[in-house]
C-alpha cells in the first residue's frame, strides 16, 4: 500500500505541467470574487496554507475556476 507520501508524490507529478493561471476566479465579478482572487494568487502550490482556503464561511476554492482549482489542487491534497 503506497504512503501519504507517494500518493502525494503523484499527484504533484501528475499535475507539473498545468501553467499557473493569471487569475484564479472571474474576480471583475464581484468584490468577494476579487478577495478570493487575490487570497489564491499570493500563494503557489508549495504555499497555499490550510487556513487560506479552510473555512466553509470564507472558502475561495467554492469560487475558482477549473483551471485554478487544476493548478491548485496538488496543494488542496496535500492539506
């Protein structure tokens, strides 16, 4: 049975090559679009913190697009 470690390992592997979007959601929306927008553009994959994204009441992953949450996501299994 493979470790946290390497399934972590795969999936960071897997998704090496999706670019970093200049935006993360359609953020001239709205003003909470614009917020979520700027709380996931000042963090990579190597840094995105759980409580940028870990609260069911302020929760800028609900708000991304699919090509953000693609970029994101090796950081989103990782937490």
């Amino acid at each position: 049975m493979p470790t946290d470690a390497a399934i972590l390992a795969q999936i960071t592997r897997a998704f090496a090559g999706v670019p970093r979007p200049e935006h993360f959601t359609d953020h001239p929306f709205c003003d909470e679009c614009q917020e979520h927008d700027a709380t996931l553009r000042a963090y990579d994959r190597e840094t995105l913190p759980h409580e940028a994204v870990g609260s069911a009441a302020r929760d800028p992953i609900a708000m991304t697009t699919a090509e953000g949450f693609t970029y994101h996501l090796p950081a989103l299994a990782r937490l």
